[in-house]
C-alpha cells in the first residue's frame, strides 16, 4: 500500500487496503456451536487473537510484536486506589503476569499522579519490555506518562469519545497515540483486540478495589469497640486472619490476645449487636 501510493496508483493501494479488511474479518471471525468444548472454543480464540496480533502490528507498523500491556487505575475520590497491569504474549491472555499496583501516593483523585506512579513503577528497573503498552485513557492520561516510557515502546490510549455524547451520539472508543511530540487521534481498522484488553484491564483492577474496600470496611468495624487501638487490631487479626474469624472466637480465645477481660467483653457485646 506504502508502495502504491508512493507511485500515486492510489486506486491499486485502495483495492489492496480493501483486501486487507477481508482478511482481517476471516482471521477473527470465530465460529462457535453448541458441541464445541471449552477447550475448543479457547483454541479458536487464541488463533484469533494471533491473527489479531499480527494485523495490529501491521496496522501500527511495529516490526515484531509479541507483547502487549494494558494499564487501568481504579480509585473512588482517591481511595483504594489500584492501578492494573494485564498481559497479552503472541495472542495468549497472560494471567500468571498481571500485576496489581497498590497507589502509594495521597489519598486524592489524581487519575494522572496515579498513572505516573504506576508506571514509573512498573518500568524501574526492568528489562523485560513490551513492544505496545496500552493506557486506558486519553490525550491527558498520554501526555502525563510519554516521558516516563522508553522509547522503543509504541504507546496507545483509549478512550470514549466523550465529544460525541455532548452531541447526543453512540459513545464509541477512540484511539490515541503520540508521534513527533503531538499526541493524535487515529483510526483502528480491527480495534477488538485492544477493547478486550482494556475491558479486561478494568476487570482486574475492579476486582481489587472491592475485595480492599470490604476488607477495610470490616477491619474498620472494630474502631468501633472501646479499648481496641490500632496495635489490638493488627494483634487480633494476625491471631485469626479476619473479623469473620475473631467473631467465631470464645471470650478465652480473645483473651490470650487481649490480656484485658473488660475490653474482651466490650467486643463479644459488639459483635452480638450485629
């Protein structure tokens, strides 16, 4: 195509642009029956998704793609705020290498301090790199973190365009990324790939969040409780591990760990108030 439009046969670079299209439909198209088994079905997703690799990587123009990182933060004004890595390797989703970053900063929703300190992170100090990171975000979120990058990284953001829901339109995923120092919107001809990886960079990063929110709403409770401080609470759960565990425990059981008959007591009332 690059050849053709060098020689302005821009008719032929259509046709050949065209059918390139078509063979990036086949190449993902997975059908699917009511007799396949999982793992039939996983086998065909794989082979989509290294198709999908390959187009991609013609598509941007990357000589030898082989890895993919997606990054996605997830906070409520500023708290538990994590920030997600999910891996994709020669169109394998990678679960064993995902990462989980927890935000080390202040407790505000800075999406991009958040962003730069994962990042930062995630790149100290390390020489296994991916060929593509993908960033759930747009031009601020890519702004905020080109220069913490490497170099020989090409970096992408995805976003939804929010311009279009002001005019009342289908809000639909826009592709960004950063060239000669500018930060520009581009078309993807067979984006699903990238969408499945922020979807899924999203999911994890959720997924952490609530499970930190619960943990820390229950652990919260014992404030509650006359006589248990900050040095009982850690002593009561490194003893049993969580407070649906300390709830199960006999008033000798919490005293081994309390030494205090009063506070003892002042918890098992706690507890039978719930």
């Amino acid at each position: 195509m690059k050849e053709y439009s060098k020689k302005e046969e821009f008719e032929k670079a259509s046709q050949l642009r065209d059918r390139i299209k078509d063979l990036k439909y086949i190449g993902q198209d997975i059908s699917f029956t009511y007799y396949d088994d999982t793992e039939t079905y996983e086998s065909k997703r794989v082979k989509a998704r290294k198709s999908s690799f390959k187009y991609l990587a013609i598509e941007l123009d990357i000589t030898d793609l082989k890895r993919i990182e997606c990054f996605d933060i997830s906070n409520i004004q500023g708290k538990n705020a994590y920030g997600s890595m999910v891996v994709a390797e020669d169109g394998k989703i990678e679960r064993s290498k995902y990462r989980i970053f927890k935000i080390k900063g202040e407790e505000i929703p800075n999406d991009f301090k958040m962003l730069k300190e994962v990042l930062t992170r995630r790149f100290k100090g390390s020489e296994d790199l991916p060929q593509l990171i993908l960033i759930d975000g747009g031009k601020g979120q890519l702004s905020s973190v080109r220069d913490i990058i490497p170099e020989s990284i090409f970096v992408m953001g995805i976003s939804k365009g929010k311009y279009l829901k002001r005019q009342g339109k289908k809000l639909i995923d826009e592709f960004w990324i950063t060239k000669n120092g500018e930060i520009l919107r581009i078309d993807i001809d067979s984006p699903e790939l990238l969408i499945d990886l922020r979807n899924e960079a999203h999911r994890f990063a959720i997924t952490h969040y609530r499970k930190s929110s619960i943990r820390e709403s229950k652990i919260s409770g014992l404030d509650r409780v006359v006589g248990i401080g900050t040095k009982r609470k850690k002593e009561l759960i490194k003893s049993f591990g969580s407070v649906e565990n300390i709830k199960k425990k006999s008033f000798d059981e919490l005293y081994a760990v309390i030494k205090n008959e009063r506070v003892v007591k002042e918890l098992l009332k706690y507890f039978s108030n719930l």
